[in-house]
DNA sequence: ACCCCTGTTCGGCG
DNA sequence: CCGCCGAACAGGGG
C-alpha cells in the first residue's frame, strides 16, 4: 500500500543495508527493471556498497560507491523487504541485492513499479523533480497558495492528489487530509475560503507528519480516529460522530467523505 | 465471471 | 499552449 509513509519505511529497509558489501543479484526479471536486460543491475552492483538511501515523495534511490545510483518506485503494490541471506525469489520478486548479512528485496504482485539505474552526478528528474517535500520548510502558505490558485478549475481531491504540489500524497491521505481540513472533495480549488485553505495546509503537514512518523520505523497502525480505517467499507462511518461516510468518484479516483462535516 | 484497486503516463479534447 | 480527464499498464482479491 505504497504512499509516503510506505515509501519511507522501504527507504529505512534500504538504509539498514548500507555500508555492507552486495555479494550477489537476482536482476532476471525484464519488466519492472526494463529497460535493464538480466545480469546488467548484476554486474553494475556486485562487490559495491550501497551508501545511502535518499527518498523524495514516493521516489526512491540509492546511491553507490562509485557504480550507479539504484532508482526505485513502488508503483501500486511495490514493498521492499528484508530477507535472511539464503532468499529464495518467488514469483512476484523482481530484484534481490544479496549481502553476506541479509537479502533486500523488492517485490510487486501488480508491476506497475519501477527499478532503474542511472550513470550520473546528478539524480535525474525521475526521483529529483524539485517538488518541495511536505514535511520541510519549503511547502509553506504562498507554495500552497500559489498551486491552489494555478489548478483553480480543478477539483481540490484532483489538487491533492498531484505530485508536481503534494509530493507522496496518494488516494487514503487525500482522503484524510480533507476530511481533517472539513473540505468536499468535489469543491473547486480555487473556491475555498481563507479558512478552508488554513485548514488544508495544516492537515497536510499533519497528515504527513503523522503517517510517516508511525509507518517509517515500524509499520505500526494509525490511530482509530484516523479516517483511513473506515473509508473503503460499505457502510464505513465517520470516526467524529459516526454518520455513513459518502462515495463517489472525483479526480478519476474512488473519494469517501463525511457529508455532515465536510462543506 | 465480473468489478474494484493506496500510482503514473499519455493522448484526446475543450 | 494549458490543463483536465479517461484509458492503459498487470495481476490479485472480493
């Protein structure tokens, strides 16, 4: 379930493998590694060290000593895990790093993930898009602002859900973000109040701030009161006064939200 | 069988 | 040219 806090939790598999030597690679999967061929990750890796794991929004890449830099997206259902040493690849393994301690490996029943390497001292504008990251300085009031009013005929649930302004913020945090911010989804961005736009940038920061400090370390669960555990039940109330929340499609994406508090 | 899906890119169209 | 929207990508699960 890849947003930013999954993306950063599999950032923190990756940095828990550096610094030690990768003795072996199972690159023989062509899809999620195209355009690699089999054997070229291999052999672009074997007997170098990872030596950090950088993430920006859902983007992720590992830097090297001295080989290329290992660019990651999860897609729709990607997950970095840890394994024991002597792993096993099954069917929807797509790439294993094999360490004399461990193995990292990157699996995606689905495939709409990518695995792709680049020669470089600059990270290419796949993973470095100079999209500010929610959590720093940088997304601020007249950021947000200036978005808002740059997608005024957009729906703000669409708004949210761009990564080229809400870096990482995928379908449950858009979600949450403006059940929190007590905004209709289906509202126009450019016709929320000063108040509604207040509240929007404080439950984004909220939201990512939150989930990431949570799921990063330890995968733990959000608290109940979160809107993400009932959203996609048929019937799944609103965690303030439990009225049943409302579906519908808006921005192309499956929306729930509470018609008693959102306006 | 049929429909749905927590992401991204691209072509069509207004 | 800008920007929104639906389709496509692939496979598992309800």
């Amino acid at each position: 379930m890849p947003e930013l806090p999954e993306a950063e939790r599999a950032r923190q598999q990756i940095e828990r493998a550096l610094g030690r030597e990768i003795v072996a690679v199972d690159d023989t999967d062509v899809y999620v590694c195209r355009p690699h061929a089999p054997g070229e990750i291999a052999s672009a890796l074997i007997g170098r060290t990872l030596t950090k794991a950088n993430r920006r929004g859902k983007f992720l890449w590992a830097e090297t000593d001295g080989g290329p830099d290992l660019g990651l997206h999860l897609g729709m259902s990607g997950k970095m895990q840890t394994a024991r040493p002597d792993f096993r690849p099954q069917k929807h393994d797509h790439l294993v790093l094999y360490q004399r301690e461990r193995a990292l490996v990157f699996t995606d029943a689905r495939q709409f993930g990518r695995v792709q390497f680049h020669h470089g001292k600059t990270a290419p504008a796949w993973w470095e898009n100079g999209v500010p990251e929610i959590v720093s300085a940088k997304f601020n009031r007249p950021f947000l602002d200036r978005f808002l009013h740059r997608h005024r005929k957009a729906p703000i649930k669409a708004v949210v859900l761009m990564q080229s302004g809400f870096s990482g913020i995928g379908n449950w945090m858009a979600d949450e973000i403006l059940w929190r911010a007590k905004i209709l989804p289906a509202k126009l961005a450019g016709k929320l109040s000063a108040r509604e736009r207040a509240e929007l940038f404080r439950a984004t920061k909220f939201v990512a701030r939150e989930s990431l400090r949570i799921i990063g370390p330890d995968d733990s669960t959000l608290p109940r009161t979160w809107l993400t555990h009932e959203r996609w039940r048929v019937g799944g109330k609103c965690p303030r006064h439990k009225t049943v929340l409302r579906r519908a499609t808006i921005g192309g994406r499956t929306t729930a939200w509470c018609p008693k508090c959102q306006k």
